[in-house]
C-alpha cells in the first residue's frame, strides 16, 4: 500500500496525476520568475512521498494507458526542453533514483530562436521586477499600432475570471496573458515585444545557454527518462489555430522526436492548456495516447487530459 505523503494530504486531487515542473536557477542558470533551486526540488519530492508515490516514468505511463493507476500515484514532469533542467533538476532526479517525463517542443532543436523563452528570460533579466516589465509593456503597446485593438480587447477583460484556476498568476500576470493570446495575437505580439528588446539587446544573446540539445534527449531517454510531444513552436493559443495547423504543428514535433529517438512518442502536454476537441481527436490519430493538461480540473476524456498539479502551487502547501 502506498504511505499517505504529506502532498496528498492537503491536494485538491487524491486521484493519480501529473507534477509539472518548467524553469531552475543554479549551476550558472539565472533566477528566472518562478524558478527554483535544486535543494527546493529535493525537499519538494520528499514532500510529495519521494518513491513510494512517485513512480518511474514508464511505469506510469503503462498504468496510465492499461487503465491501472491507483489512487494518489504521481508522476514527475517537465516542459519546454530548458537547460536548466538538465543541469540542476536531473541530477537530483538521478541522486533520488527517480525518472520523469521531459515534454518538448521541437522547433528550439532545430535552431529555431523560437520566442516564448527568449522573451521570459528578457522579462526577468533585464527588468527590477515583473511589474516593472508589465508596467513597460503596456506601455509600448498603448504607444503601438495596435493601441486602438488594446484599448477595446480590455473591456472584454476580466481579472476575476480569466486564468482564475491558476492561483499563483499575480492580477499583472493574468492581464499580460490575455493581452498576448487574446487581443494581441502572435503576430503582433511578438512585433511588441522584439521592438523592446532591440532597445536593450538582442534575441542571441538572450538565447544563449535556454535549451537543451538532441544529445540532452538521447541521453535522458538513456538513463530512464521519457520524452514527450509539447508540439513544434510551443504557440500559446494553438487551442486557436485552424485544425491543419495544429495537426502541422504535432507533426513536425513527432517527426523531429521520432527520427531522433527510433519510435514516435505516445505522450503529449499540451501547451499553455490551450486545446480543444479537434486537438485531442487529431492526436489520437496521430497515435498519441496520454496527455496532460496544466491544471487539476479532472476531465479525462480519451485519456488525453490527465491533471497536473504546478510545482507552485505544492511550494505553497509547503509553507
């Protein structure tokens, strides 16, 4: 029988789930908004249950599609292909003989300076605080072509409801969000925000050391961990995008993850939370089996959308 680990105690969820972890400072890696250190990552799992609820990988997996998980079985899991997980996060994965599943996004492989990282490290590394950096790009888009969308999308805004399943978002990070995905769009988005950073550096420079490589996944994959689909470009409203595009967009990712590992990958995150219907049929035919949502909202259809509790949100059950 599995021990009741002091998370389960106070989790929303005792049915089996996901832990999602993103970004790590230390071994030469910045304090990024919402990163943590390796010695927080340690005392998180053994907060979780360490190895009597967390289970390795695969054998989740193998649970999970059979039908077989038990209630409060967990498993670990990381997004987005930072470095920063190699470097500090792995290590304490090895030291406590646990394994994970790492969910990328492909285009970043491929020498693509794709821009939702390069734009979290400008935000934090290049401003005193987040707000700060709210602050200024407000600013820039009330001083943009796009002042008149800005000006109307707002009034559609609402700070009470918008992204309210994510606790630990700040009111500043939720009206940033909806301002990118819902009024914005990528497109002008990224014109904003390349602006701001061409007044202060360059997405090279800012690029520098965020990602891991093919060699980083072969080797994880070597020691036990799995990887998984988190689609080519990471869009942070592909829930949006026309049903050829998203379908594009996992093609490319499964492409690129098959020819490097010899199998295409059977698991998928989704990014941003941001799916529909479509997405999750278009997976299934693609032969993908397990998936992942961002959040602890128990849906389950098909398999595809199995909860995750965010790394933040257990720090503060910690407290």
């Amino acid at each position: 029988a599995k021990i009741e680990s002091s998370y389960l105690g106070k989790s929303v969820s005792q049915a089996a789930h996901g832990i999602m972890f993103h970004h790590f400072h230390g071994n030469g890696h910045p304090v990024v908004q919402g990163s943590i250190n390796g010695e927080q990552l340690a005392d998180m799992l053994e907060f979780l249950g360490g190895r009597e609820t967390i289970l390795p990988a695969a054998e989740w997996l193998a649970k999970a599609q059979a039908g077989r998980l038990q209630r409060g079985e967990l498993c670990l899991t990381f997004d987005d292909g930072i470095l920063g997980q190699r470097d500090v996060a792995v290590p304490v994965l090895d030291a406590l003989g646990l394994t994970a599943i790492f969910f990328v996004y492909s285009s970043v492989f491929q020498g693509v300076l794709e821009p939702l990282e390069i734009f979290r490290a400008f935000r934090t590394q290049h401003f005193p605080d987040i707000d700060t950096f709210y602050s200024r790009f407000f600013e820039a888009v009330s001083a943009s072509e796009y002042e008149s969308i800005f000006s109307v999308g707002m009034y559609a805004y609402d700070p009470a409801t918008y992204l309210a399943e994510f606790l630990f978002y700040s009111e500043g990070d939720r009206k940033f969000r909806y301002v990118r995905d819902r009024i914005l769009g990528p497109e002008a988005f990224n014109e904003v925000m390349v602006k701001m950073i061409k007044e202060i550096t360059s997405l090279e420079a800012l690029s520098c050391g965020l990602w891991m490589q093919d060699s980083d996944l072969t080797g994880l994959v070597a020691t036990g961990h799995v990887i998984g689909l988190h689609s080519y470009s990471h869009p942070t409203a592909l829930d949006e995008m026309a049903s050829d595009v998203q379908r594009a967009e996992y093609k490319a990712n499964i492409d690129h993850l098959e020819g490097l590992l010899g199998a295409p990958p059977r698991v998928v995150s989704h990014p941003c939370n941001a799916y529909n219907s479509g997405t999750l049929a278009m997976l299934g035919n693609l032969g993908v089996n397990i998936g992942f949502r961002a959040n602890m909202a128990i849906l389950g259809r098909d398999g595809l959308e199995f909860p995750r509790e965010d790394h933040a949100n257990i720090l503060a059950m910690m407290e």
